[in-house]
C-alpha cells in the first residue's frame, strides 16, 4: 500500500479525463473559480501584493500574464505568485472544510498563468483543476489534524501539490513525470501558522502557485525525484504529520470527490464566526436591535467558537477577522459584514463598545462548527434568543450561484474594479465550453 | 527568553562588524569559500543544474550575474539558485558536523550574486557571510537531532536562514527587518532527506540560497513577519523539531563561533567512510594491498558507520558515495578516491568484486565518528590491521589550505574547467582587501 501511495496518485493525475468528472464537481470547480476571482480583486490592491511586485519585478522574465486586479503584466510563475496572493489576503478565499485548505489560491492562478502563455481549452484547465484539487485535499486529509495543529500553513504546505498536480494535468505528464513532479513539490512544501496575519503569509501561498508551476515544469524535462515522496519512509506524511493516515489518500478515490465539498464565505471572518454574524445581521433586521442597546450577549457554540474567536481587546482589522466581540459590534452596528467591517477603521470603531468586554461564552462540543445559539440581554431589559442551525456558506447551506455572483461584484466594488464583473461570471459559468481558458485573464485585469 | 529568540538573532545580524569577527573566524570564512568554487565548478556541469538552467531561464531577469563552471549568465535569484544546486550536487561541500549542515551551498551563491548586481566590498561579504553561517547553524542546533532525523534536509531548511541573514547584512537592514526577513525565510523554509539520491534534492538547496535573497529584499521593503518566527509558539523551532533547544540559538553568540567548527571533505563520500578510504589508500600505496587479493574486511567504528554505509549491493554512482562496499573495492583497485571513483562507471565496475559480499561491519558505539579499524584477510592467508584514529578532513585532522588549494585544481580538472584556478584561490586568499568582492565570480565561471 505505501510504496505505492505515490505511484496511485500520479496515475490518478495522468488517467482521469474530463468525462470521468461528475456534473457536480465540474460545476463546483466553476463555483470554486467564481469566488477566486472575486477574492483576487478584492486582494489586489493590498501592499502584500504591491510590495511583492516592486520586489521581484526585476527578476521577471517575458511578460506573457495578467495579474487579476491590476493593470502590469509579469512572467508565468509570478503571475501565479502573485494571483496567488491577492485570493488568499483575506482569508477570504474559500475552504475545505475537514482541512481547512483553501483550495483555489494555489492552483487557479498557476492554471490561468499555464493557459495565458500557452493556451488551453477551458475543459482542459476545470480539469486540471479538479484534479489539481482533489490532489491536494486528500494529502491534506492524510496529514489531519496534527498538521495544522502543530503549526503548518496548509493552504500552502499542500497548496504545492495541487498546483504541481494541475499543472502536470495541463502540461499531460506521464504516471512517472507526476511522480516526479510530486516529489518536486514536496521538496518545496512549507508555510507556518505563526505567519497568520502577517504578510510573511503571502510568501508561502505565491510559492505554493508558482513552485507547484517549477515542479511540473521541471518533471516534463525530466528532473526525477523518490519513489514514493508522500508514503515513503520519510516522505512528506511522515514528516509533516505526526499521525498520518496514508489510506486517506486513495480511499474512493475518482468516487468521492473532495474538491467538492469546498465552500465559500459571506464573511471575511473565520469560519467560527460566521453563525455569529448571521445571528446578528437577523437581530439587526428583524427585531431592530442595535448595537448601543446590548448589555450582555451569551453565546452557546462549539468550543473552537471561543478557542479561536474570544479576543475582547482586538483592535487591528487583522485581529477583527477572529474576534466575535468585534464581529457582533460591528453587525449589530451597521447590519452587514463586509470587507469594510473587518478593516482597522471598523476595528478602532467598536474597540470601545460596551458589548466588547460583555460578550460570555458556552463551550457545547455537540455542536457543528456552522451552529450557534446567541442570548442577547438589552440594555432596556429585554431579551432575543436566537438559534442559528446551519449558517450560510457551510456544508448545509452552501452560497448560492447568484450569491457568488453578489459577492464578486460586492469585492469589484471594494476594489474600485473598473470592469464588468458580469462578463467575468458569465465567462466562468460557461467556461467548459471555451476553446482558450486565458480570455478570462483578460476580463479580470484592470483596464490600464 | 523565547519571546526574545529572534530579536537577539536579528540583534546579532545588524549590529556585529567586521572587526568583531576575530582572525579565525574570517579564515575559516576563506577556507568555505575556496571549497564551495571546487564543488560548484565541479558540479556545474550536472544534469541537476542544467536542466534547471534550461526550465527556468525564461523566467529570469536582468542577466547580471555569472554561474560558476558555466558561461551563461542569468538574474541574481537564479544564478543563486544554480551556484548552491553546483556546490551541493556531489554533496562534496563543506560540513558542520554536529548538525551535518553543508553551511556554504545556500549562503556563499546569494552573497556573490548580490555582490555581482550591487557592488560590495570583499570584507562586507565575508562578514555576511560569517554572520549567516554562524545563524544557520545555531538554528541547526536548536532543531538537532530530531530535525534531521524525522526527515528534514537540514541544509536546506537552515540554509534559508543562513542566506537570508547573509543578505540582510550587506542590505544592511535594521534589527526589526531583519527579524522580517527570519521569518519570511521561515514561511519558506523546506526540503527532505527523502530526495537525497535524487534530482528534487537540488531543488530545495538551491531555493534556500534564492529564498534567502527574495526573503532579505522583501523585508528591506518593510514586507513585515510574525514577532517571533523562530521561537514563537508555532514558529520554526517547534513546528520543525520534535524537542527543540532555543537556548543553543543565543548560548555564547558572538564568542564561540559555530560556522569556524566547519570541515571540508577530502572525498566525495559519506562521512563515516572517510576514514575507511584512508585506511584502504594506506594499505594500497605502502602494504600494495589490492582489491582482487582481499578475501575478507572486517570494520570496527561507529554504529553510524554500518547503519548508514552497509550497502553491499550499490549500483549507481549516488548510492556507491554511501556504499563501505564500493569504497573499499575502488579504493584498493585505484589507490585514490575522487569523483571519478564514484560515479556509476565506478560503481559498475567493482560491482562483481569479491569485496563486496565479505565486509563486516563491529559496532563500536565509544568511537568517533572519524576513527576507524580495519582488519582486511588477503587470499594469500596474510592480515592486515590498521587503526584511523582521525581521518583527514574531521574536526581533529582538517584539510590545509593547500590541500583545500588541490581539491580546487583536482575537481576543475573533473570539469574540465578552462580558466586558471590558482587566480581564483589568490582572490580568495585577498578577499578581506578586495574592492569588489565579485570581481572573484569572473574568474570562476566558464570563459565563452
């Protein structure tokens, strides 16, 4: 079985055609490629982005792509980087829930970057999305949960193999070359939690992009690696995972699709707080409450609700991002949670709210992540008790079609997107019939 | 303590001077140098160096700088990237043996690109370079044993460090860049001992040197990190070893110099055989003992001697560097033990020889590393028994300066280097008075 980990999911990669992938999980790859050019025009304005052009600019070589959001062009792996980094500067992207990878960061900016320079068809690079994710997801299902727990940025630490996957797909790498192109990629696997809101960040999400690029580049020309770079004796899963489940890298594998779960945020927050956000937008709405009437609020959810988002003093838009004293402040102020509610001027806005240091916690391990039941005290005396079962953007209530549309053209505007959003919709939704995938790199660069 | 780990490092970085380096410190400095151009001359005709020439050049800028043993020129990033694949290909580059760091192959490529696009002085890249070997390595040491021995190609994973460090002086960046510039090597830092024998393997050595580069440049640019990257709760020290020591990081800085413990291998082998191959060169050049009249071999050493080389069956030039075997049966036929002694020509040819099946190996723990005892039984009846108490190029027996010299002239000849490498040994020698310290890198690469 182990010997042969590698060797199964590089045949995997060179086997699996566009007629072995469902309707479902095409249409899910289009979702998932909707909401990174959202998220990538809304990041590419951030100086993660800006400084990290002037800074390698000088060692770009022809300017063959189009940075999502910007009017430059640069070469093929750094467009890649840099896409990269504008999808994912946020947090905004979208997640693989069990992982908590964000698939499409890595990947569709080295595919549209493989496409801008050498031309695809639209159903060729779905597909080497698809695989390129589905790669990706189930070494981050092998290496779960010690590998982000002990501090490995996922995204980018698993990111590389996607891409390198994908990559491969396009460039039509034999089962060997894939091999190879994995052991490429693990040979420049790295990222690290403790770099999470800063903008060290962005370094390990560009390079999973552009080095998953380099892997498969370098396999097509023959550069070889291990036998077995995931399941060997001290390959990738025995390093960087503490309990590695090898068999959850092949289970059902072109059955049960992974890159289909991916789900997509209506809030530019963590995950844990997403009921929280939607219970407040409701009370904001329906029951007229306001941020100055709260006295106490009591908040009933899954532990990871407190352990990851109980941060009272947040005072950063960063911080704001993981903080549910902030989140309710600021939903129950203006009645929305944009981009605009997690930025330092919102942050500085609530940090003296009387709800900050009012808001108590109530571990409930039963609970799904995508629940929560909020008890808010007013200061009139009064009280609302709401429950929120499946908060929208999780597995059971994913975003909607027009939803992701909403939030495109909602990111455009945050950016100051001078182009038309619509046409960038209509391009992915019909994208599997398109005879040259990159015209869409034309679509979401800002005009000049 | 921990809170302060980088701080002090970065401390260390921006504020030691030249003229705190004491005089043999900075030799030693020299000596690295002059071994780093005899491998990376040697190598630079490696397939490892020239297909990634051939990848990645058209993703390369400005064509300043020169790779060594070659006439091509490239971008800084890149030429770094293929001098530390050159140095580090043979693995015949320099060791620091408690952590088996070779400290060179990342550090000295980026400084003498640097030195090629920007101009500096022969003194200010030494003291760059002391200063970034001596951080790589005490990271090393903070991480060891465990590091390596779960699986991490220690060269690579320190040398980001090491080269980040490096340029981040000569870039002359303040205490809090630098401390930015750790940690964006550590979102960055990667590379694993399962590529070793392979072509992958080169890919994370040469990134370290040109991830060390981009990781000083972004930081110059205010391109900000994590407060403590090295020993925050998730930063690279617990997350890379399984039992980390933080204060062999800061123990002694600036006193007891880690990067002057550095050795220089005599031969292109794996250590523990260093001592196995003096012993059969002595037995050839004064017993005239040869290969086809040994009938038995029976080693006493360290138990890393057997664990590592016991390899009767070795078939390839990279597996024959790591093969008793191999070493002894080419060392009695030839009496020497170079790089042609170790390529798969020479693996091929002692393949059959009756050596190879009758090697014992003794395990004795209470031995050095560098000491051995070799008992051969000759077909003839006779015996010999010879005892190497410090094996040339050890801590105890280290390599002159013109031995160091001769391995420069024996593996530009390997290359068929056309240039006079006694110009470049002179330019080392001086490189403390040099002007423009990459005046050495037109010496070193191949004249058109």
């Amino acid at each position: 079985m182990s010997a042969a980990a590698t060797s199964k999911i590089a045949a995997f990669a060179a086997q699996t055609q566009w007629d072995d992938i469902p309707a479902h999980v095409r249409h899910e790859a289009k979702r998932s490629l909707l909401n990174y050019f959202a998220t990538a025009i809304a990041g590419s304005g951030e100086a993660a982005v800006a400084t990290s052009l002037a800074v390698l600019a000088p060692f770009a070589g022809a300017a063959d792509c189009r940075i999502i959001g910007r009017a430059e062009r640069v070469d093929m792996p750094l467009a890649a980087y840099l896409n990269a980094i504008s999808a994912n500067v946020f947090d905004y992207d979208d997640t693989h829930q069990e992982t908590v990878i964000h698939p499409t960061a890595p990947i569709a900016p080295a595919l549209f970057a493989h496409a801008e320079r050498q031309r695809c068809t639209g159903a060729s690079l779905l597909r080497a999305f698809v695989l390129g994710g589905e790669i990706e997801c189930r070494i981050g299902n092998a290496v779960s949960p010690s590998h982000y727990a002990r501090g490995w940025h996922i995204t980018s630490t698993c990111g590389v193999f996607g891409a390198a996957a994908g990559i491969g797909v396009l460039l039509g790498l034999s089962q060997e070359q894939h091999a190879w192109s994995i052991g490429n990629a693990a040979a420049q696997a790295s990222g690290l939690v403790e770099t999470l809101g800063t903008m060290s960040k962005s370094i390990s999400v560009g390079n999973a992009a552009r080095n998953g690029i380099l892997s498969a580049l370098l396999a097509e020309n023959n550069f070889s690696g291990p036998a077995d770079p995931l399941a060997g004796e001290r390959g990738f899963l025995s390093v960087f995972s503490d309990q590695p489940t090898v068999n959850r890298l092949t289970d059902g594998l072109g059955e049960d699709w992974e890159i289909a779960k991916n789900t997509y945020k209506p809030y530019p927050a963590a995950i844990v707080l997403h009921p929280v956000i939607e219970a407040c937008i409701q009370l904001h709405r329906e029951a007229g409450l306001r941020s100055e009437d709260v006295a106490e609020v009591e908040l009933t959810g899954h532990p990871l609700l407190r352990q990851r988002a109980d941060r009272a003093e947040a005072a950063t838009g960063r911080l704001s991002q993981v903080s549910a004293q902030h989140a309710i402040a600021i939903a129950l102020r203006r009645g929305k949670a944009g981009l605009m509610e997690f930025n330092d001027a919102a942050a500085a806005e609530t940090l003296g709210d009387g709800i900050r240091p009012n808001v108590k916690f109530i571990d409930d391990a039963g609970r799904a992540l995508e629940t929560v039941r909020m008890l808010v005290r007013t200061q009139q005396g009064r009280s609302h008790d709401i429950e929120i079962t499946a908060a929208k953007g999780g597995p059971l209530n994913p975003m909607t079609d027009a939803e992701l549309e909403e939030k495109l053209a909602e990111l455009a505007a945050y950016r100051g997107f001078n182009r038309d959003v619509g046409a960038i919709a209509e391009a992915v939704w019909s994208l599997d019939g398109a005879e040259d995938a990159g015209e869409i790199m034309a679509l979401a660069n800002m005009a000049g």
